[in-house]
C-alpha cells in the first residue's frame, strides 16, 4: 500500500490497484498548495468543508464520491474496499456543526484509520473500533482538532504499528496551526522516520518497528 501526502488532510492511497484521496482541499482556498488535479478511483471525505477536506472541482474526473457523515452504520463499499464511519466532533464542545468523521478500512491485510478533524479524546467503544490499527493518520497540528495532550492516551488506546502526521503548519497552509515538533514533543518515545518525500510503500512487513513516519507534502 502506498501513501502520499498531497498536503493539509490531502491523502492519496493506493491499495489494491485503487486509487483512493481522501479529504482533498481547493488549493485557491487552502493558501498556496498547489492542485492535486490527478485522477482517483474513489474520494472519500471525512465531512462537508470544500476549503479543507472535500474540495472536488480540481481533481481528474470520473471518480466516486463519499461522504462519511452521510454514511450507514455498515458503511459504504466503492472500488471493492469497505469505507465505514465513526461520528466524531471538530471540537472538545462537541457543538452543533462541529461534526466530522473518522474514516477506516481495510485493504492488503492492513487497517488504515483516517482521524480527519477529531478534536476530542474517544469514548472506549470508539476506540474498540479502532484499537489495534496498522496506519493511524493523526492530525498533529492542535486546535482545533486534538490538542497535544490527549494525544498520548489516544495513541496507546488505539495502539497503531505507523503513525503519518497530517493537519500540521507548513509555509503553505493559511490556518494557525502547530508546527508537527508538537507531536514528537507529545510522543517521545516515538522514534521519527524522516521519508525525505512526499510517499511511502508500507505493507506488513513495513510495520515494526513502530514509529512516526514524517512525510513532505506533495502539492
């Protein structure tokens, strides 16, 4: 399975001769990423926000579109791969129209979750969802997504193999955001592996030893 990290919650996944983005911003909103403008299988967003995680108009059409707060509790199935859903919230008050998503699912023997803009610690049947996942894609930027601190207990509850940063400042993100040092600084005992680009093969040969792997952005 091979991720790369267009930028901001911009993911591409390609996993079972699919190709899967997941929450891909409008670059004339987002600050100065550049368009992903490349073709997809299937496009999965976390929740309704064009700016930042379900921006459609630059991309390659034909593709299919999902929309994880409108899924079933069984989730939807696109490209022969189960997507399923856990309603989440952006934020610690868990207000009305702060509702997001987290997206999983499994492909090539691996569990891949997708925590989009939580912003809150899980309830234990939450994590019983999730708990023991392959690739955790963590927003480690703060507020208003997960704030530093809960990110510990997050972590080892869910107990991942990879960690892929995401959500974080960089030079072209137009959000107040912490630079990803924050989430080394929360997970010390975390060794990072610094990719040095934009992409990474893993499989399950490729999980241990556990760590962060740091991408660059692509866009």
């Amino acid at each position: 399975m091979r991720f790369t990290w267009y930028g901001h919650a911009a993911f591409l996944v390609e996993a079972e001769g699919k190709r899967i983005i997941l929450d891909p911003y409008t670059s004339t909103a987002a600050g100065t990423y550049e368009p992903i403008a490349e073709p997809a299988d299937v496009v999965v967003a976390s929740h309704e926000n064009p700016k930042y995680h379900s921006g459609l108009s630059e991309l390659v059409p034909p593709f299919r579109v999902l929309l994880a707060t409108e899924f079933p509790p069984e989730g939807e199935e696109a490209a022969g791969l189960r997507f399923q859903a856990i309603p989440v919230f952006e934020t610690p008050e868990k207000l009305p129209g702060d509702e997001v998503t987290i997206v999983h699912f499994r492909a090539e023997q691996l569990h891949v979750v997708f925590l989009g803009d939580l912003g809150h610690a899980l309830s234990p049947e939450e994590l019983d969802r999730l708990g023991g996942a392959d690739v955790l894609l963590l927003p480690a930027g703060g507020p208003p997504t997960i704030d530093f601190p809960l990110i510990p207990g997050l972590i080892e509850a869910i107990d991942p193999a990879v960690i892929i940063p995401m959500h974080f400042l960089t030079p072209k993100i137009n959000l107040k955001l912490q630079p990803v040092d924050r989430l080394f600084d929360a997970l010390p005992d975390w060794p990072v592996d610094r990719v040095g680009g934009p992409s990474v093969e893993l499989d399950r040969a490729a999980l241990r030893p556990r760590r962060i792997v740091l991408l660059e952005h692509a866009r």
